[in-house]
C-alpha cells in the first residue's frame, strides 16, 4: 500500500506458493452466513428497541390525555346545571346549551365528558389522520434518511466509491477521508438550511414549500440513479448527498404546522412525538437499503432509482395534502382542497 496517511510499508514472503493457495493465510472462523445472520440480527433489535421507544411514549401520552379527560369531565359535573338556560355556575354557557332534554347527558353519567363529546369519536380514522400520516411519512422517509450515514458508508465503500485515492484500490485512510468530508458537508446543510427554509416556508407557505423540497430530494437520488459508472458516481455522490440533505430537512419543517389539526395540547403532544419519530426513524432507512444493497447484489443506481419514484410519488401527495398557508390555530380545520391556484 503506497498510502503516505498509514505511513507503514507490509510485506509478505512465502516459500510454499502452492500451499499458499490451497490455504488461507489465517483462519477465518466467521462464515457469509453468520455474519448476515448477525447484521440481520443487530438491525432487528435495533428497530424492536426503537418502537418500545416509541410505544412507551405513546402509552405515557395517553395516560396523560385521559387524566385531563378525568380532570375535565369532574370540573363539567361541577359546574354543569339543569336549567334550560343551560349556563353554567361560573357564567359561561355550557355545552348542552341548545340541546333538548332528551338529548343532554347525564351529570351521573361516567363517559360523559367534555373532550369526547366536543372533539370527533374515537377510533374512527379522519381525513386529519391521513394529513398527519402523509408528514410522518414525508419526515421518516426523506427528512431523516441522511441521519443513516454509517449504512451509506458500506453502500459506498461496497460500490468503489473514492477507492481510486487508494493504491490498492480498496479501503484505506484517503478514501475515509473522503467519506468524513462528505458526512459533515451533508451535516452542516442539513441543520444550516433549516433557518432559509424556515424564512422560504413563512413567506411562501407549507405546500410550495413542500413541493420545493420533494423536487430537490428526487433531483438529488435521480443524480445518484442516472451515474454510469463507479466514476461518475464519484464524482456526483457529494452534491446529491448536500441535495438530499437540504430537501430532507425543508420537508421535515413542513410537517410541525400539522399538529395543530388537534383538538386539545395533549393531541398535539401526541401529534408531535409522531412526526418526531418518524423523523427519527429515518436512520434507519440506509442501512436497511444496505442489507438489500450487499445481500439482494442491488447497484446503488437502482436503488436511488426506486427512491426517486417514491420521492416524487411523496411530493405528488404533499401538493394536495398540505395547505396554502400554514395552520396557525389549535383545531384548526382542514378539508380536501383541489384549488390549484393560489388565491
């Protein structure tokens, strides 16, 4: 290795050439198989222990919103009186203001309360369910992809990516170095481009902003798919990590704004953990396209060339999910809208 960054010179000197190939150098008690059983295994634990993380959370926030449901249902028996002027002791009109005999609750009755007889029922899916989906599934799958580095790592070095600054044409300190710069290129413009995407989603809203940033992310792994050789994807792979890095972390800013649909601040906790998991588990995107890269034998280019499409199939729904102007207030409504225009 003619490598001035390890500075030691190895040479090897064999007697018995023909022993030499029959035999390996040195015993190598790891065969393909463990070691993929291994990976597999690690990758597994890893997400069960990522979505106890998670369910654990969401159990906490649950028991948080049923005592406030508790709270509130025990201050409405309080407060609540049977006069058909339906106001309550402290002077505000109460919620069965309006209603007929036969339709108000009973102030004896347990499930009554305030939170699930004002906001929508329970267990039943919602068109803000599938707005808040849709930002999880734009934070997980682009905003945190570039937080999974150490699987681009493998996918890199696997494809000889940088391996022309080594002498022997594989691993070696020039091409680590390489990969180190491109790491905190990619690092820096993702927390760097958040303060400009903040000032662009302010100024022009949360689905121009969306969009924008879906087309920069499918730009950047369409610039990884369309690589002809290990060459030319060399020399784009920093440029479409920097892209995909700024995409990702524009997409994830759209998605705060969603968790004010909810109806009370514990919803919107709840709202937040979502969006905050799914960007989290965003890591964990690469190295599972690693896996698939070095045991399905898939190129990067076809796998950049898959994402794409899900890419844009993702900026494709934020254009008609997200709104024009971002939704400031707590409950705020939403409904499907298919203006195009601006108004």
């Amino acid at each position: 290795e003619n490598d001035d960054k390890i500075g030691i010179l190895m040479e090897l000197y064999t007697f018995n050439r023909t022993l030499l190939q029959l035999q390996p150098i040195w015993e190598n008690n790891i065969d393909p198989t463990s070691f993929m059983k291994q990976r597999a295994s690690v990758l597994i634990i890893a997400c069960v222990l990522f979505f106890v993380g998670i369910v654990v959370q969401y159990w906490w926030i649950r028991r948080q919103i049923a005592k406030q449901i508790e709270k509130e249902r025990r201050l409405s028996m309080s407060s609540m009186t049977c006069e058909d002027s339906g106001v309550s002791g402290d002077g505000r009109t109460s919620i069965i203001n309006g209603m007929s005999p036969g339709q108000r609750p009973s102030i004896a009755d347990d499930n009554f309360s305030t939170s699930s007889f004002i906001y929508h029922s329970k267990g039943r899916l919602t068109y803000k369910d599938y707005i808040l989906a849709s930002s999880v599934a734009n934070s997980c799958l682009l905003g945190g992809v570039v937080f999974g580095f150490p699987g681009m790592v493998l996918i890199l070095r696997r494809e000889g990516v940088y391996a022309s600054v080594c002498s022997c044409g594989v691993f070696c300190a020039g091409q680590q170095e390489q990969l180190s710069v491109m790491s905190t290129a990619g690092f820096a413009a993702a927390i760097g481009s958040r303060l400009f995407a903040g000032i662009f989603l302010d100024k022009f809203g949360p689905k121009i902003t969306a969009v924008c940033s879906g087309m920069v992310s499918s730009a950047g792994l369409i610039l990884l798919a369309t690589a002809a050789d290990v060459t030319e994807l060399t020399d784009r792979i920093s440029a479409a990590w920097i892209i995909l890095a700024v995409g990702g972390s524009s997409m994830h800013l759209t998605s705060f704004h969603v968790t004010n649909l909810q109806c009370n601040p514990a919803d919107k906790r709840k709202a937040s953990l979502f969006v905050s998991a799914g960007f989290g588990a965003g890591s964990l995107v690469l190295p599972v396209l690693q896996v698939i890269n070095q045991y399905g034998n898939v190129s990067l280019q076809i796998i950049c060339m898959v994402y794409s499409i899900i890419a844009v199939l993702l900026t494709a729904n934020s254009f008609f999910v997200q709104p024009w102007r971002a939704w400031n207030g707590l409950g705020s409504d939403a409904t499907p809208n298919f203006n195009f225009l601006h108004k």
